[in-house]
C-alpha cells in the first residue's frame, strides 16, 4: 500500500512548475481524489494539504483544507479522534493570524470530546490543555493560563516521568506564563530545568536546547541581567548555525532578539 506521505512527495515532485512555497494545492487535491493515493478518507487527504499548506504559511489554502477535514470529521460520531483533531489544528491555524475567539471555541471543543473519549488524564488531554493554555498567554490572560499548564504538565510527568521532552515543552510554557505576570524568580527554574530535559534527552546541540537557551535569555533581558542573556543568546544562535546553517528564519530571529540588548 502506498503511504500518503509517499504518494504526495510523488505528486509534488511532478509539479515542477511551481517552487516549494508555491505549491498548487488545489491541483495536489485534484490529484489526491482521483484515487492516486487508494486506501485513504478524504479527510486524511484534507488534512495532509492544511498540514502542508500551514507549514509553507499559504494560510488561506490552509483554513479551506482544514475546515473541509472538518466537514468530514463531523461525519464520524460527536467523539471521533479525528473530529478532535481537526478542530485542534484549525484552532491552531486561527491562532497564529490572532483569530482568538474563533480559536478559543475550537480547542475548548476539541478538548471536552478528548476528555470524554479518553478520560482527564490521557496524554491528549495534556496536549489540548497546554494548547488552550498557549492562546491564553499570547493575549495576556496569565491567570486563566496557569492552572492549565499546571495540568498539562502533571499529566504528562504522570504519563512519562519527569525527563520526557514532552516535560521540557510544559515548563517552558509554564515559565512563559509567570515571566508574563513578573514572577521571574519561579520562572528561571522551570527554563533551566527544560534545558536540562533537552540537554540530557536530545543532546546539548539540538534545536530545542537552543529554543530553550533563547527563552532563558529573554527572561534575563528583562530583568537586565544583560551579560546573562548574551552569553545565552550567543549559545543558541551558535547551535541554529550548527543545525540549519547561517541563513536559516530561526538563526535571523535570535540574531535579531540579541541586539535588543545593545
């Protein structure tokens, strides 16, 4: 059997008209329906584009794939893992252009069906409350934000011990919170022990260790302890380079949050 991932990559290389970011998405679902790739629900097929579509920030095809995934998803029964899911990844997609109110109401759904199919402590549920906690901290709203990310990272250190990488992703986002709300001194712990985490799971070079290392540093830059932040900044642009090379976004956007402190 064909993978969709495969049979996407096939189509996609058949387009050589369009470069990456321009891919024709409309003519990939044309592709797509007509049975190229066998074994598959159109909702797997509308999903796979929003995915790709999010990713090379082509929004507009993104929301149209993945508000027809959902069309489908409402198909399957009122607790479908799959009706969660769509709900959860166009809630994200709203996200990012500041849709809060559109994104609020869909991961508020998708989380009441996860936690009905799976029970309060399943991994998902920990997913979809770190999620709702994240729209919660880009608009400010701390004091609804902390108790959820509290949650999360106590199911997922139930789920899977105290030095998963899934952990790291909590404490950062839980140390985001109290930054957000001045209280620097319980989050400084939280960014060091995710950099531990990561450190330790992944290796010291690896992108994460690097995310963490730039949250840490904009902590310290607001508390002006400015040579703290350098030398944190300076550790993971050094490990972006490393990775992605030296013209990679990420490389640029820690470049760019260094010299904010001089």
């Amino acid at each position: 059997m064909v993978s969709l991932a495969v049979a996407v990559a096939a189509i996609l290389s058949q387009q050589s008209a369009y470069a990456q970011e321009e891919t024709d998405f409309k003519t990939l679902l044309m592709h797509m329906d007509m049975d190229v790739i066998p074994h598959t629900t159109r909702w797997d097929k509308y999903m796979f584009v929003g995915e790709a579509a999010y990713k090379q920030g082509q929004y507009a095809q993104a929301e149209e794939s993945f508000s027809a995934a959902l069309a489908e998803a409402e198909k399957f029964g009122p607790q479908d893992m799959r009706l969660a899911t769509s709900l959860n990844d166009l809630a994200a997609l709203y996200r990012v252009q500041a849709k809060f109110a559109e994104a609020e109401s869909l991961y508020k759904r998708s989380l009441e069906i996860r936690e009905k199919a799976l029970g309060p402590n399943h991994p998902h549920i920990a997913v979809s409350l770190n999620n709702l906690a994240v729209l919660y901290t880009v608009q400010g709203r701390y004091a609804e934000a902390e108790p959820l990310q509290r949650r999360s990272l106590e199911i997922r250190e139930k789920a899977f011990g105290p030095n998963h990488p899934s952990i790291a992703e909590s404490l950062i986002n839980l140390a985001e919170v109290y930054k957000g709300q001045g209280k620097y001194a319980e989050s400084e712990p939280l960014y060091k022990r995710a950099m531990a985490i990561d450190e330790k799971a992944l290796g010291p070079d690896h992108p994460a260790v690097a995310v963490a290392l730039n949250d840490l540093a904009g902590l310290y830059n607001q508390q002006r302890r400015y040579a703290d932040a350098e030398a944190m900044y300076k550790r993971s642009v050094e490990i972006d380079v490393m990775q992605f090379g030296p013209d990679h976004p990420s490389v640029a956007t820690m470049l760019n949050n260094m010299a904010e402190l001089y």
